[in-house]
C-alpha cells in the first residue's frame, strides 16, 4: 500500500510538471486524473463499508471445551459495484474455524455471495467472542483501507471439560472415619451413644451385638446424627501473573478442571464438599454436596475470570470462620505465599489436614521456601506441570509430599 501510494505520489508530481511547462489538454487531463485517483478510491471504499453485507450464525451458544459446533458465514454484494479485495479476519487462538486461514480475501461480482458452512471449535474454557472478526475493506489501487468491524459477532460460553477421576490419592476412601485427620463435631464423635429396644423392621446392620448379650435382648443402634466427613475445596482464582497467554489459560483451566474433578468424585462418593473462591472482590460458597448443586457450580465454573483480589489463603481463612467444621482441605492454587502458609497452620492447629495442589512449572526462590515450610509441617503439596495430566497425577499413589 505504501509503495502505490509513492507510486500515486510520483506520478501526480510528473504529471503536474509536464502540464506546467507544456500545458495543453492532454497534459492537464492527465495530471487531474491523478488527482481524482485517490479522491475516486476513497469514496468506493468508504461506499463499500456501508454497503457489503456480512452474515455469521453459531449453532451453539453454549459448548464444553474441545467441543465443535456448527459455523455457518456469508458475505454478500447486494449492490450494483463490484466488491474487490474483501479480506475476512477470524478470531484465533482462543478457539479455531476449521477448514479456514486466519485471513481470506474475496472478490465479489454484483448480486454475488460467498457462504461457507463449517464447524468452530473452542480451545480454551471461558466467554469470548468466536468466528469472524472484521472485515478489511481495501480499493482497487491499493491505496486506502478501511478496518469494517462486523456487527454479528457472537460470544459463547465455553464450560470447562469434565474429567473423571477413578480415584484420588489425596483423599482415600478408606481413611478411618475416627482419624486425627479428621475434626468432627463433639456430638458426632461416637454415632451409637444412644441404644433403643429392637424393633421389627429394623436393619441387622443397626443391631448393637455387644449391649445385646450384656442385657439379654436385641439393642438396636440410634443415630443421633450422621458424621459429616467434609472437603472444603478452596478454588484459587487470583491472577496468575503469567505474561505468555496460551500457558495462562492453559494453567487457569487446569485449575477450574481439576476442582470440578475433585468436586465431582466426592459427589460420587457420597463425600460432602463445599468449594470457596473469590469472585472479583467477594468471597463466595458453592456446593457440591448433591448433583443439582454440583451441576449449578459446573456451570458457573464457565464464567469465573481469574480477576479476584484474595488468593487461596484467604479462602481458607474465610472457611475457617465460617464453622463449616470440615476435616479435609484442598487448596487448588498457582501461587505459595504467606497468607496461604498462615491459613494452612491455623487450619491444621484446628485438626484438619491440608492438601495443596499446585499447578506451576518452575517456583522462584521466596515460593520453594514457603513449599519447604508446608511440607515440613505435614502439609501434602501436589505440584503438577504445565505438561502433565493433572488426572494422572491426582489417581497415581503418591509418596512423599510432592509430585
């Protein structure tokens, strides 16, 4: 574009020189068609700016990450001109447009369209805009270009994989309901402290064997209430500094991903879980302790943005005032720093044990001193890579502190 434009440059020049000192029609005629060159080419691509037309229609709005959704895109010359030197721009990186460059030129002849139909698949979780972008108008001289933004571009809500965990180390099933890992409730610590007279009905499974034979008739168990072996999961959604953009969403959905994992085998192994994270400035609680209230978080896990002003120390600190009373914590977190090594202590002066997943490649000095630190007072930290399967290194037994 520079080089026509010097070209323009040089010629309106010489031609304004020839007429100057030969003059005559011909000199003067040619040197005003220059001049109305540029004036010409501006006015067609301004002119097909307002008039080309772009169509674009996603078949889902809502995907899951991985997913392809049917793509359909038009451009069309509803006009009596012919449209040269259209180049359509898509979004790339976040998510891709089979079958498709990250730029395509069009020529249009009058009443012509150009439609294509494919499938847009979405890399990373999150909402974003997706397909084309914008539209590059350009003249027949190459020598302006007009940046057209196009007006039905589409935002979806791309939910994060669902990965399922055959088991997770990090919280057996058999651990003993009566351990010192676990903190109950005083009024939970022993579950048969009342007895009652067997009634018919009653399962087998409830009868108390040992008061049967001291007094001579069947005695049934009577629950007070059931032990609540909780998880408070502590979700980590503070910015993770990272400056590279693929390894920052790769890293943020690796977070979002393995807490719903987590939470989800719980779910399934009747294990009462409840998630903090720190939505903008608010500290917020979700649920996950049956499937309609899991589904709501899995949904809401789509949205989430890592733009919280307190990190996964703060969660814990928070859970902890709350008096959920919960026994096991799982901190899912990019970041070590002091306010995390704080709240983990305080967590386990109160009885509970504390597993902190990591999910960061390399830690500068301060971080493996505070790694060192967690793990001198019994605090499991699982550090998991960019390049490694966090399902692989969740389910496979672990020795030691760290992974």
């Amino acid at each position: 574009m520079l080089r026509n434009r010097l070209i323009l440059a040089a010629a309106i020049l010489a031609t304004g020189v020839f007429a100057s000192f030969y003059g005559g029609n011909i000199p003067y005629t040619l040197f005003y068609l220059m001049l109305l060159i540029p004036a010409i080419s501006l006015l067609y691509t301004v002119y097909v700016y307002l008039r080309v037309k772009v169509y674009q229609e996603i078949e889902n709005m809502v995907l899951v990450k991985g997913e392809s959704t049917g793509y359909t895109f038009r451009v069309a010359n509803e006009d009596f001109l012919s449209y040269q030197n259209l180049r359509i721009r898509f979004f790339t990186g976040m998510s891709q447009v089979e079958r498709t460059e990250q730029a395509m030129n069009y020529c249009l002849l009058p009443g012509e369209s150009v439609s294509m139909e494919t499938r847009l698949r979405c890399r990373f979780r999150g909402i974003y805009q997706v397909g084309a972008r914008s539209m590059e108008i350009t003249d027949p001289f190459n020598l302006f270009q007009l940046s057209y933004p196009i007006r039905s571009r589409n935002s979806v809500t791309v939910l994060p994989r669902k990965v399922q965990l055959s088991h997770l180390n990090i919280l057996p099933l058999d651990e003993d309901s009566k351990n010192v890992l676990f903190r109950v409730r005083a009024k939970e610590e022993e579950l048969d402290v009342e007895m009652r007279n067997y009634v018919p009905g009653d399962s087998k499974r409830l009868i108390h064997w040992k008061a049967t034979a001291r007094r001579g008739q069947l005695m049934s168990r009577q629950y007070t209430e059931n032990m609540k072996l909780g998880v408070i999961l502590c979700m980590d959604l503070s910015p993770t500094g990272l400056r590279d953009w693929m390894e920052r969403a790769e890293t943020e959905d690796k977070i979002i991903e393995s807490a719903i994992a987590i939470a989800e085998y719980c779910l399934a192994h009747h294990i009462l879980c409840d998630a903090y994270f720190c939505h903008g400035k608010a500290i917020q609680k979700a649920s996950a302790r049956v499937r309609q209230d899991f589904d709501a978080f899995y949904t809401l896990c789509g949205s989430l943005t890592f733009t919280a002003d307190q990190g996964s120390g703060a969660l814990i600190e928070h859970s902890l005032t709350s008096g959920d009373g919960a026994c096991r914590y799982v901190v899912v977190t990019h970041t070590l720093d002091g306010v995390l090594y704080s709240g983990a202590m305080r967590a386990i002066a109160q009885g509970n044990d504390v597993t902190v997943v990591l999910m960061r490649d390399t830690l500068p000095k301060d971080q493996q001193e505070i790694y060192t630190y967690l793990t001198e007072a019994s605090v499991r930290v699982v550090q998991i890579p960019c390049d490694r399967d966090f399902a692989d290194v969740l389910e496979r037994q672990i020795a030691g502190g760290a992974v």
